[in-house]
C-alpha cells in the first residue's frame, strides 16, 4: 500500500462526496458517486489509512465526517478479521484525532464530535476490559489534556452507558461483563464526572464576568452541559448510594445550578431522574434532602426567576422540568410517609405544598395539568391526607380549579395568558382539545378526592359559584352562534364560565352526598340551590343544556324533600320541546333542521327523565300518573318531537312500571302504551311495506328524484311512522323487566317455574305485546338485508344513490378523523334529506338487531321457544349477507349475536344457536378469506382505481373495515367457544378504529382457558368444527396485530386441545403448524404477537410431534435452520426416560430454531448484521487475577500488550 496510491484514492473519494452533498448534482451523477463510496467501504483493503486521512484537521468538515464515518464502519463490520497490529494502529490513530485530530471545543461541528466518539465506542464493546484494560485511564489522560478532549470523553462515556444499559444493542456476554466493570469501576467514574463539572463550573463562574475571557468560559461552559447529559445517562441505572454519597453532594450541586441559566436545563433533567428513582425504600431516604431548607431554597428561587422573565422558550421548558422534579418529590415523600416508616413529615411540607401551588395556578395549561396526579396522591395518602397543612390547601387547590376548569387557551386565540403558552404545547385547537378534555377528567378525580377530605368546602363554593352563574350577564363574545342572534357559541366567555362551573358543582356535590352521613346533609342549602336553578329561564340551548346537568346534580336532595318532584319534571318536559324562537320562522314541508345545540338539549332533557326514573323509580313511583299524562300529552302531536325523543320518554314510564311489581297490572299498562305501535305496525298496508322491498323503497321515499334536497322531503313522516315503532319495540325489550327480589317476583305473579337446576324462571310482562310485532320485525329485517342486492340498489331514486353508504361520522370515527371543533354545536344535525336518509337506514338498522339482541336477556324463554326460531332467524337476519357491506355486518355480530348467544340457556344450544351460528361461522371465513387476500394482494400491486374522488381514503377505509371487521368475528368466535368472561370481552372492540391498543406482551394463555359448553357442542358438528378451527389458524396471517395476539392467546389452543384426541391427518397437522409460522412471519416484528405464537408453536410441536413425524419436515424447512441443533432439541423431546429440561429452557431453544421464520421490522429487514465476539469470561467460577484472564483468547495468542498506550 503505497502513499500514491491513498493520496489518489482520496481525491477520487473527496469529489464522491462532494458531488453527492451538492443540491446542483443529478440524481445520476449523485448515485454513482454514492455507488463508488459504499463500493469502497465494503472492498477496499486500504480503507483504514484512507480514513485517517480523509478525517485530518486540513480537510472540510463534509469530508473529515465521511473519513470517520469509514474508520466507524471498519470497526463495527470488519474488527473481528483484522489483524491485531492493525487494531491497535487504528486505535491510537483514534485516540490521538482526540488528542490533537480536531476543531477547539467551540470551532468543531457536533456531527465530528459525535461520530469520534462513537467509533472509540464501537472499540470499547468490542475489547474493553479483558483487551483493554487501561482505556478509563486513557480517557482520563486525554481529559488533563483540555476542554476539547474532555468534552469528547463526556461523549464517549454516556454513549458507553446508553448503548449496553439503556438500548441494549450488544450481546448479552459482553453486555454483562461491560456493565458489571462499569459497576466495579463507578466510584472512579463518578467522582470523575462530578469532579469535571464542578471544576468547569467553577471556571466558567470566574470568567463569565471577564469580557475577555468570554470564549474560556463558553468553552467550560460546554464541558459543563457534557457532563450534565453523561450525569443523566448514569443516574438512571447506577447504585443509590453513588448518588446520595458524600452528603448528597451530587443533589447539593445540581441544586445550585438550578439558578446558572445556561446549565439550569440539563441540572433540571438530572435531579428529575434522580429523584424518580425506585428502588428501596431504604435506600431512598436520603433523597429526602431535597425538602430541606438549602435546596427547597434554590428550587423556589429558580422557579420565580424562570418564571419572572416571561414567556421564553428555554424558560419555558426549564420550568416545565422545575414542575416535574416537585412532581417526582411528592411521589417520593407518599412512597417513603408511611404508618410504620420512620420517615417524618418534612418541615418545609408548607413551603413545598405553597411551591406546588403555583404551578397548579401558572397561565401554562400544560403546567397546570402536570401537577395533578401529584396532588391526587397527597390528598389519597393515609398519613398525608390528615396533615393539617394540606388540609389547608384544599380550599386553595378547589379554588384554582375553578380557575383550571375554563376552557381556555385555543392556540388559535387570544383571548387568555394560556393562549401563548399553549402555541409551544399544542399544534391546533384539536389537539388542545382533546388534551383539556382528559385534563378536565383528571380534574374531576382530584377534586373528588379533596372533597372526601372536605366534602363541606366543596359544596360551599359550588353553590357560591352556581349563584353568581345564576345573577350573570350573559356575554356570548364576539363570535355570534348559527343557532340564533345573541345566543352562546362553545367559544362564549358565559358559555365556558357555565361550562366549569357546572363540572365543578357535579363532581363536588356527588362526593358530597358519598362521603357525608345522611343526617349530616346540608338539605336545606341544597334545597334553596334547586329552587334557585329550577326558577332560572333561559332561551340559549348551550346554557340551558348545563342548567339541567345542575338540575341533575342537585336531584338527590329531592330524596329528602319529594314535594319538589313535579317541580323538577316540569322543568325537564318543558326542555323535552325545547325550540329557540328563531328556528320556528322557516316555513317547510318538514320541520326545520335543528341546530346540533337545540338537539342536544331535548335530548339531554329525555336522558335525564330516564336517569331519574331509573336511579330513583320508588321516588317518582307516586307521581306516575302526572308523568304519564305529561307523555300522553306530547305523544299526541306527532310531529312535537322526533321519534328517539318519544321513545325515551315512554323508556321512562316503563322504567317506573317496573316499580308496580304487579304482572298483570304492568301487562295491561304495557299493552296500553304499546296499543299505537301495535294498530300502526300490524295495519295491511305497513305489512306489505315491509315484507317486499320495492315497496319499502317507495314508502320511504328512496325511489323519489328531488329537487331540492335540503327543502323537500315527501316521505319524512312514512320513516318517522317506522322509526317510532321500532324505536318503541326497542324500548320496551330493553327496559321492562320483573322484580330483583325473588320473593318480590313471586308476589307480583312473575315467576313460572324452576329449571332442573333450581335457578328461578321469570315472565316478563312485555312478552305478548312484542311476540306478536316479531313476525313483522323480521320481514322487515329480511327487507332491509334485501336492499342491498344489485337489483334493489338500482331502484333507489338519483338524489338517493348513496342512500345505503355510510354517513360520514361513520367514515371519520373509523378512520380516526377529528371532528371539526365548532361544527359540532352549531351545524344542523342533518343537512340534506340523503343525509337524513341515509341516517335512517343506518339506525333503523342497528336498531332491529338492538330488539333481537335485547330480546333473549329480557323475555328468556319465551323467545327461545319460539317455534322455527332459528329458521326464522336465518331467512330474516342472515339472507344476502354477500352483498351487505362490512359496515353494517359488524353491528349485526356485535349487538345481536353476541348477545342472543351469551344468553341463550344450554338446553336451546342444540335447537337454535348451532343450527344458526354453524352456516354463519362457515360463510364468515369464506368472506373474511376473500377480503384478506385483496388485501394482499393490493399491497403487492397498486392498482388503478379512477372510479373514485379519493380512491387512497377508499382504500384506506374498506381496510380498516376488514380489520374491524375481522376482530368482531374472532372475538364473537372467542366468546362462543372459550370463556365465559362476558366482562371481557363486553370491551373488546367496542371502540372504532382500536389501533392503538397496547399490545401485551405476556404470553401464557389463560389457565382457565377451556371450552364452552357451547364450544364443545359446536366443535362436535364436524363442518363447524372445520370452519373454526380454519378461521382461527388463518387469521394469524392476516394483517391485524390486535386480532392476531387475541386469537392466539385465547382461542387457538383451546380448539386444537378439543380435536387433539381423535385421528387428525397428518396434513392437517403440518397445515396447523405452519399456519402458526406463517403468522410469526407477519406479525414477527411486534412483540406481544412474537411471543405469543412462539408459545403456541411450541405448544403445538410438542404436544403433536411424538405422533406425527411430518412437523420435523416442515421443521427443516425453515430458512437457516440449524440441523444440529434441530436434532439435538428432538432426542430430548422424544425420549422419555430423559428428565425433562426447565420449560423456559426448552422454549428458548426452539425459539432459536425457529428464529428463520420470524418477520422483521422493515427498518431492519436489509440491515447489515453487526457481529460482537465475545471475549474471554470474566465469570469464571475460580476468579482468576484479571492479567491471566486475558492472557487466554480464544486465539490462544497473548494479547496483554494489546492497546497500550
């Protein structure tokens, strides 16, 4: 290797490099040059030499990195088939570009400095200790050397630290023996580090004042904020006792730079890690400093002195950190006050609480919201929480959340200090929306616990607040409302006052009446509250809306006081027709859209009627007959309210009825109510309606072209007539139900008979009105699922092409969109009779399968013995499901299998759900089969799709929809056949969109994880038993993670265990097998997933390979297997007389085995492979002394005098 030759090498080099960082280069011209420098990275023989000169001072920064960035990929790709006096050139070559190789401390660019230091890293895990071992003296040599090198070593030592303890990105052997020689060595590193700051700190103090010393100081200044970040990558992980050594004079210090503005940040960061640190309690105590007179002094100063100066980002962000220390401090004080500690409350609790405080009330939203968990924690703590101090601070902490509950700060406006801070925190008013609402929630937990402290307070201001409210001037701002002139939009500064406060008054108020003995209730105050609130009138729908939730939060003093009843039910009746003035000028065909604010308070007024009589039915039990006449009244105009408004309110009256506990008097109410519904859905006329398609069609209006869409609507009244009967039906089904109280039950005349097993069996009153309008519930259904063949789709009008389509909410929430934040309130609810249109189809639908899902829990047997109910079902709900979309398939498994099957009694299994679910199972894997594999096969070739605006969104859409759509079948699957758990299972999936659940990562399924008398009896049906066992093993390819991780820990084992018994073909055995590797080559890359399917292979392997030779076939053939080590692994499996090896031991092996077909993330998919030999052991039982040690490579050649200096 001649010095021409590497002179010519790395002018060829330097115009590579130059061509590819010039923005005026092609993008021929530049993937050539890239081409010729990974070429010679990957080739060259003289790399070495090439980059220590391409890396000298003399060269342009572009090219010293790109020289380095050469000697780093030497060492990590080519160090282990290098020759020794190569290493060791390279080395001291390094070690002295740190020496002498660089810019000084303020002149060098970070991207040299950061690469140095890794290479020196990357040495360091390859040789140190065993083959290196003087490199902390090293280190320590080139830091006497000046602030240049010292800084580098800073580097060199904290990326040490992240990469063996925080990322871990190194084999497990060297991992230990470096992190155990880190350990034995951190005294010296420790008091290095401290050492090297404080002498920096020092210097830089003296000469920060001396203009002509400004670049000595900015140069120690630098070596400061680098030993600051090391600090903060050892303190994590270090023994406690490093920290609080010496007096805790680490704490002693950073409390001190607290008040040094330009080192105050990373001082903040390193007393936070240090100060959320677990571990013992014992070894936590000294920790307890920081809450002595000294260091709360520097915090509180630091924090006044950040906060005095304004808004400035890097003040900000200092305080943000100030805010997280206290935060950290408290948890520490409720972990280590305890009734059997010795640990006292500190003096300076006051001081602490005062300092807290402030934050709590600071502009910043987002300091206000990082305080509460904290003061959750004091006000739960058993010591703390009777601590007269914080007593104290609860009407302060009650105060400034009244404060904190005001919805202001959009980024977007200025109408608040927060405004400003919130345009460094969020990035729209959406994103700060979503945030204020959690806040608020986590508000409402707080307050709560503060009122259990001191629940008298807390009502005291409400009510204080809930009468200046009540006397206010409203101020709507400069933002007029759609809804009406000189109304509230949700941005008025009335509308959020009212807002808060009515928070405020309902979470302290049903503290109150949790935490105080009855008698102890201040009724008359309450009393006086209510008469206030039941006596104020408002026109402006967002104000009235937070009256009524006042109404509901003061209704349990009614309990105490029942002559105000028909008070409170007039109040909420008049809110049930609520209009605002301005809505009733338009003259239509139908009634004017509502505002979404209008709509929300009628239907806020219904919710409440039924929350009171569901919450207290003995109470308005004595007002019945003022409560029904009062619904008669409004049912008599049809067009008063909307049919969902209707419905509540005859919801309520049967929630009442329940309250008679007399069977035949509830009938003969129910059969009254239900008289309308019953003439209007029993006529001829709705009998040809809804058993033939074209006529619904027509009835509904859906073949009409319109003119004008948002004025015209001929048929409003036909749906609403349909919409009011199944509303009705629904109602009923889900609310009309038989006493609690056996006795009770039997008095009333509800109870049938006994089953064998002794369990009581009730009638439910409503059982004879709702059988007879089930015949027609079920044409309908076979109606409406007929729609959506291609013949029926073509029918329907122009204006109603999309009629079927999804609303757009719909799409939005699936897609996890934002809504708009002002539409919500202020838009009509629906804008164009399509929209109007499509929302009917879209309830009307869900509610049919609400009734047949509610149908089974509520009249029990006399549903399941319908005559031909199965058959029935299966020509009604099940007819063309190929042509119903996923969107509406979905809500039919969830609200109406899911239920029918959970609670359906054992003796009807036979009978109905296995003649019903067997098709349904077959057809669902066929169709989910299908979906997946167009999936599959999109993501391999785009496809041209112009037919639609937005094919991307589409596309998006249809396959979140599979997703969606596959997790409801595999957890109804689940819930069939696996556990009873209904609780479990009742939140699956429930949410649109679920993505981001948090994947779990352990693995064992449940121990109880056996089959379901349902299971068992479906798994007998051998085409069912087929189809599950199919859809559970496909499904782990498909590419849903959450599905994936549900299926495989709880259905998939259950399944096979049942079959596992009979003669299973040794095809299908192979077939099971792969599948589950098939999944490890998807879903590979997630971890919980991993880890779970490695489970059930193993489980599989082992519990079928003694029986089936062909597993071991499909075994050797997964991509770099290990023969050997496959062997090795089969004799112990199949040899009995062997004793067994420790399951983890024997999973971790066949992991290994199998490692060739587990996927990777695609970031590393086409990684180059980095390989780490370890080195000697330092584990050795016999410790022998560290010099023999490392005179024993694996070379066998001596290697003592390897890097020394």
């Amino acid at each position: 290797m001649s010095a021409e030759q590497v002179s010519s090498l790395c002018e060829q080099l330097v115009k590579a490099v130059t061509v590819i960082m010039d923005p005026a280069s092609t993008q021929r011209y530049r993937l050539e040059a890239l081409k010729f420098c990974e070429e010679f990275k990957e080739k060259c023989p003289i790399c070495v030499p090439c980059g220590l000169k391409l890396a000298e001072k003399t060269q342009t920064a572009i090219v010293r990195h790109f020289g380095l960035q050469i000697l780093e990929h030497v060492v990590k790709f080519r160090w282990n088939n290098m020759p020794r006096l190569e290493k060791v050139y390279l080395k001291n070559n390094v070690m002295g570009l740190i020496s002498s190789g660089t810019q000084s401390i303020l002149e060098e660019e970070s991207h040299i400095k950061d690469v140095l230091s890794r290479i020196v890293v990357e040495m360091i895990k390859r040789e140190w200790p065993q083959h290196w071992p003087d490199m902390l003296k090293e280190l320590d040599t080139l830091s006497k050397q000046g602030e240049t090198q010292t800084e580098l070593v800073m580097f060199i030592l904290l990326r040490l630290a992240e990469d063996v303890v925080t990322f871990q990105t190194l084999p497990t052997q060297r991992r230990r023996d470096i992190q155990q020689t880190l350990t034995q060595n951190m005294e010296k590193i420790f008091s290095f580090l401290l050492t090297t700051l404080q002498q920096n700190v020092n210097k830089y103090r003296r000469m920060k004042a001396d203009l002509g010393q400004e670049p000595k100081a900015q140069a120690n200044c630098r070596v400061g904020i680098a030993a600051l970040n090391t600090l903060a990558g050892y303190i994590d992980w270090v023994a406690l006792s490093h920290i609080t050594a010496d007096n805790c004079k680490l704490l002693e210090m950073l409390c001190l730079l607290l008040n040094e503005p330009e080192l105050q940040i990373g001082a903040a960061e390193c007393l936070l890690i240090a100060v959320s640190r677990k571990g013992k309690l014992e070894d936590r105590k000294p920790l307890m400093v920081l809450f002595g007179d000294v260091a709360m002094h520097y915090i509180l100063s630091a924090a006044q002195t950040a906060d005095g100066e304004g808004l400035v980002e890097k003040h900000y962000v200092f305080l943000k950190r100030l805010c997280q220390v206290l935060c950290a401090l408290g948890s520490q004080l409720c972990a280590l006050l305890g009734s059997d500690s010795d640990v006292e409350t500190p003096t300076n609790f006051g001081k602490y609480l005062d300092s807290f405080l402030a934050f709590t009330t600071h502009p910043s939203q987002f300091l206000r919201s990082s305080t509460q968990i904290t003061w959750g924690a004091l006000f739960r703590h058993e010591v703390l929480s009777r601590d007269p101090l914080l007593l104290a601070m609860i009407p302060k902490y009650l105060r400034a959340s009244m404060t904190n509950l005001v919805k202001v700060g959009f980024p977007s406006k200025t109408d608040s200090p927060s405004c400003e801070y919130s345009r460094f925190d969020f990035d729209s008013d959406e994103d700060f929306n979503a945030f204020f609402n959690s806040f608020r929630a986590q508000q409402g937990e707080v307050m709560r616990m503060a009122c259990r402290l001191d629940p008298r307070t807390g009502f005291q201001m409400a009510g204080e607040w809930l009468k200046y409210q009540l006397t206010a001037p409203v101020d709507t701002g400069p933002m007029n409302s759609k809804t009406g002139e000189g109304l509230c939009s949700i941005f008025s500064p009335s509308f959020v006052q009212w807002d808060a406060m009515t928070f405020f008054s309902e979470s302290v108020i049903s503290q109150m009446f949790r935490t105080l003995d009855k008698d102890e209730i201040p009724v008359n105050d309450g009393i006086d509250l209510l008469q206030l609130v039941l006596s104020f009138e408002t026109k402006d729908p967002l104000i009235l809306s937070c009256v009524l939730t006042n109404v509901s939060a003061l209704f349990p003093f009614v309990t105490y006081r029942p002559e105000y009843l028909p008070q409170v039910l007039s109040k909420l009746f008049a809110s049930v027709t609520f209009e605002v003035i301005e809505e009733s000028k338009f003259v239509m065909s139908v009634q004017a859209p509502r505002t979404r604010a209008v709509k929300n308070v009628r239907r806020h007024a219904c919710s409440s009627i039924i929350k009171m009589c569901r919450d207290y039915p003995q109470l308005v039990l004595p007002n019945f007959e003022m409560l029904y006449n009062h619904v008669k009244q409004l049912l008599s105009n049809e067009l008063l309210l909307t049919q969902m408004e209707k419905c509540a309110l005859m919801e309520a009256l049967v929630l009442i009825s329940n309250q008679f506990k007399d069977y035949e008097r509830q009938k003969a109410f129910l059969e009254e109510l239900m008289a309308p519904v019953a003439s209007l859905w029993l006529s001829t006329e709705m009998q040809r309606v809804l058993s033939d398609p074209e006529a619904f069609i027509s009835y509904v209006g859906a073949d009409n072209k319109i003119a004008d869409p948002v004025l015209e609507d001929p048929s409003g009244l036909n749906r609403s007539r349909i919409s009011f009967c199944v509303y009705t039906i629904l109602g009923v089904v889900k609310r009309a139900r038989w006493p609690v109280a056996t006795e009770e039950a039997k008095a009333g005349g509800f109870l049938v008979g006994y089953m064998p097993s002794g369990s009581p069996i009730y009638r439910n009153p409503c059982t004879e009105q709702v059988l007879k309008l089930l015949d027609n519930l079920l044409a309908l259904i076979r109606t409406h699922n007929n729609l959506y063949m291609p013949e029926m789709v073509a029918k329907l009008g122009e204006t109603f092409a999309k009629a079927l389509d999804m609303l757009e909410v719909e799409k939005n929430a699936i897609l996890g969109l934002p809504q708009p934040l002002l539409e919500l309130y202020d838009s009509p609810v629906y804008k164009t009779v399509l929209e109007r249109m499509q929302g009917f189809f879209c309830t009307l639908y869900d509610n049919c399968f609400h009734i047949l899902g509610n149908a089974g829990p509520s009249m029990q047997q006399d549903f399941y013995t319908v005559e031909g109910l199965a058959t029935q079902l299966l020509s009604s709900a099940f007819v063309n499901l190929n042509n119903i979309p996923d969107y509406r398939l979905r809500p039919m498994l969830r609200v109406f299998v899911k239920p029918l099957v959970l609670s359906c009694p054992p003796e009807y299994y036979e009978t109905l759900v296995c003649p019903m679910l067997g098709p349904l199972f077959t057809y669902l894997h066929v169709r989910l089969s299908q979906k997946w594999q167009v999936i599959n096969q999109r993501s391999m070739l785009c496809e041209d799709d112009s037919a639609d605006d937005n094919p991307e969104s589409q596309e998006m859409l249809e396959e979140q929809l599979v997703r969606l759509l596959t997790r409801e079948v595999m957890d109804l699957i689940t819930v069939c056949c696996v556990s009873k758990k209904g609780a479990e299972h009742n939140t699956s999936a429930t949410v649109d969109g679920d993505d981001d659940e948090v994947m779990a990562t352990e693995v064992t399924a449940p121990a109880s994880a056996e089959l379901t008398e349902l299971g068992k009896c479906l798994m007998k049906q051998e085409d069912v038993c087929t189809a599950l066992l199919i859809t559970a093993y496909t499904s782990l390819s498909w590419k849903d993670t959450l599905s994936c991780q549900r299926t495989t820990t709880q259905l998939c084992w259950p399944l096979l265990k049942q079959v596992l018994p009979g003669n299973l073909l040794p095809d299908a055995v192979s077939w099971f097998f792969t599948s589950v590797l098939k999944g490890l080559q998807t879903h590979g890359q997630h971890d919980g997933c991993m880890a779970a399917l490695v489970h059930l292979a193993f489980q599989i392997y082992e519990a079928l390979r003694p029986r089936y030779a062909e597993l071991k076939a499909v075994m050797e053939q997964i991509p770099d297997i290990q023969r050997e080590s496959l062997e090795q692994f089969e004799s112990k499996l199949l040899n009995p007389t062997l004793q067994k090896v420790a399951d983890k031991r024997r999973k971790d092996h066949f992991k290994r085995l199998i490692t060739g077909c587990i996927g990777k993330p695609l970031g590393e998919q086409f990684r180059k492979e980095v390989h780490i030999r370890n080195l000697p052991s330092l584990f050795k039982k016999v410790k022998p002394s560290l010099e023999t040690d490392v005179l024993e490579n694996e070379d066998g050649e001596g290697l003592t005098a390897l890097f020394e200096p």
